[in-house]
C-alpha cells in the first residue's frame, strides 16, 4: 500500500483514569480501516477541551484508556483502500469530528457535528497526542502545504470553532462583537477571523498580558474582568453609541459571563455560547430577552466546508496567532498552565520529543 516505514510502536500521552494525569509511554500503532487514514502528527495544538475530557467535566464519558488531542497537523502515511481522494504525502489535519455516518438527517444536510453516530478524536476515538493518528477520510482536514503545520494546527480546532461561531453571530462588517476569554486559545483566534471578516473586536479577559496580546491581534478596547468595576457598562461604553455590541462569542471557562452577556449585547443582538464551563447553566431575564429581540444559541466546532473556509483564510496569511511550541512529553505541564488560566494564545506540541 505504501513505500513509507512504519513503525510498530509509538509515542504517546495517554490519559489512564478520570481525573488524569496524562502518562508518557509507548503504545502499538493502529492500521487504517478500509475508510481511514493514518496520519503521521507532527504538532498538535492543545485545546481546553483535551483539559475538560482528562478532567471528566463533561455528562459525556470518554474512552479509557484515552489519547487525547484534536488539532493535530501531519502528513499521511497510510490508507484504507476505499480512501480515493487523499493521497500518501498529502498534509492532513486530524480535527474533534473524527468521522460521522455521512447518511443521517443531519449529515446530509451538511451540520456532521450534530450527527447522532459521531466519532470524537480525543474523546471517543484516540486523538493526536500521539505520533499516529486514524481518522475517516472523509473528515480530515485538506492541509494545503504552503501552510507550516506547527502554526496551522490550531485552526483544526480553534480556529474552525470561532470562524463558525463568528458565522453564526450573524454580525456584519463594521458591527461590534465582544469576544468572551479573547485572551485565551479560542479567542486569540477569534480576534483574528472578526478582523479578517470586517468586525470590530472587543475583548475581554484577564490580566495585563492578556490584554496586551488581545490589543496586537486587533482588538479596539480591551475590558479587563479582573479588575472592570462594572463589565457591563465599560463594554457598552466600547460601542460608540454606547447601545452595546451586536454579537459576544462567549469562549470562557467560567459560568459567570454566560449570566453576563444578555446585559451588554445590543436590542436584536445574538449571543453564541461556545466554552463548556462544567456544569454551567444559561441565565437570561425573560423580560428583557423578549423585549429587546436579543437571541441566545449555542455553536460546535465546524463541518467540512467551514473548515476548508478556515484554513484558506490562514492560507492567505490573514491569521496570526502566538502559539508556543513544548515537546509532547511536556503536555501535563501545558495542563498545568492551562487550569491556572495562564496561557496566552495557544500551546502546540511537538510529537518528536
Ligand atoms: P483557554 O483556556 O485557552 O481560554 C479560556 C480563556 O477564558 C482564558 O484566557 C481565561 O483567562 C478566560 N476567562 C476565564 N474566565 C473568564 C471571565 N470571567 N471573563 C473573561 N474571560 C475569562 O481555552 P480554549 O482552548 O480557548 O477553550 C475555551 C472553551 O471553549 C473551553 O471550554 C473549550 O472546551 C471550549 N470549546 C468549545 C468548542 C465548541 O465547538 N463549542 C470548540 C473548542 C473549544
Ligand atoms: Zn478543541
Ligand atoms: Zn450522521
């Protein structure tokens, strides 16, 4: 099937009980079912959601053992013989939507993420913390190879998940949308997408780094909820008629502004839900939902479109985000990091070390 050696064995980070943590180790390599690719990882960005499913936050269990890790950027080195459209050589992303029934009613209408049947890297299905990693065909990511794989990888996520959700808000060129946890992985992205779409960011997050950051990636106004007397009205006031954004993605990791956003977004605004704080619950006063239009929804990840649209505005050079880069043996003291909320932008990890 292939001239490429393949090894029989592996690294891998592998997560053996709820709770973590995540053990460095030798694992034998799979073999690609008859639909499946095999996808040499060579960085994998590490999203909130690896944390969240280590963490068991979720009323969704994951596979035990697990492998973690869903931005994974490599090059594939096998293939089931169904496989027609992706070649040896090519560059693939392995994202969270593993693989789907393709024949569902939502399938076929292109919404794949909502597929009864799917299959979830790194939390259904091993995922890219490791240096081979199976997906279906169908799904992976077409990686074009003008694009670095270390500083693409975190599209396969974060940055399918904003471009989509920043669809979703329906906001338009010129309009305002406030980005909730803009410091972090998602939002650090999501900066940039606003701007390439035309819209004008504010940003809100923790801290002085974080705010210096979300400044370099293009937001207007940074609102600091550390330190904000009043969120509410400083992120009104970031509107110039002082009426509130149209649109607030909230990518936090706190349940406190999901409470927040219906305050400060504009009469006929739309708020996205996106970050899945555990155990969070929505809160919205009826009287001022209903009267003011606004509409609350949720967004998850993106389909196979709204990924190919995600990557080729990073192709066109149009989105830059900071990423450090570790070794994949590192990837607990990432975690580290990550719970105490310290991260700007996005950790990759580097599966050769
Ligand atoms: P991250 O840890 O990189 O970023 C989260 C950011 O939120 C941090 O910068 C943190 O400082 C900030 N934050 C925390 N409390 C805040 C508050 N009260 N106000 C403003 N900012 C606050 O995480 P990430 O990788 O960007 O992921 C964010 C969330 O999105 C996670 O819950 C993750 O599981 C979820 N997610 C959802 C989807 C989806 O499809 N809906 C896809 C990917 C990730
Ligand atoms: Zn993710
Ligand atoms: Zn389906």
């Amino acid at each position: 099937m292939t001239d490429i050696e393949i090894p029989s064995e592996q690294w891998a980070q592998v997560v053996e009980k709820s709770g973590g943590p995540v053990v460095y180790k030798k694992i034998p390599v799979k073999k690609p079912s008859p639909d499946e690719v095999l996808i040499n990882v060579k960085y994998s960005g590490v999203c909130h959601t690896d944390l969240h499913a280590m963490m068991g936050d979720w009323p969704l269990p994951t596979k035990l053992p697990l492998v973690g890790g869903h931005e994974g950027a490599g090059v594939v080195v096998a293939k089931g013989e169904l496989v027609k459209d992706v070649e040896i050589g090519d560059h693939a992303g392995l994202k969270w939507l593993n693989g789907s029934c393709l024949a569902c009613s939502f399938c076929m209408q292109a919404d794949e993420p909502l597929c009864p049947h799917a299959l979830l890297s790194g939390y259904t299905v091993d995922g890219s913390f490791q240096q081979y990693a199976i997906a279906k065909a169908a799904h992976v990511a077409r990686i074009p190879k003008e694009c670095d794989l270390d500083a693409v990888a975190p599209v396969l996520c974060a940055g399918i998940t904003v471009y989509k959700s920043l669809k979703e808000s329906g906001a338009r060129p010129g309009q305002h949308v406030a980005i909730v946890g803009a410091g972090g992985g998602l939002g650090s992205m999501a900066i940039q997408y606003a701007r390439a779409m035309g819209l004008r960011v504010i940003g809100i997050d923790g801290g002085e780094e974080k705010g210096q950051s979300c400044k370099s990636l293009g937001a207007e106004v940074y609102v600091d909820f550390t330190s904000s007397a009043d969120i509410v009205r400083d992120v009104k006031a970031a509107t110039p008629d002082g009426l509130g954004p149209h649109a607030v993605l909230l990518l936090a990791v706190s349940e406190k502004p999901f409470q927040q956003a219906t305050e400060y977004i504009r009469s006929r605004g739309t708020v996205v839900c996106i970050g899945l704080p555990a155990g969070a619950y929505l809160k919205a006063p009826v009287f001022d939902t209903v009267v003011r239009m606004i509409s609350i929804k949720g967004s998850y990840v993106g389909n196979r479109q709204d990924t190919q649209e995600a990557l080729d505005f990073f192709k066109r050079g149009m989105i830059k985000v900071p990423y450090k880069t570790v070794g994949l043996s590192e990837l607990q003291d990432v975690y580290k990091l990550m719970q105490k909320g310290k991260i700007v932008g996005r950790y990759v990890v580097d599966t050769s070390r």
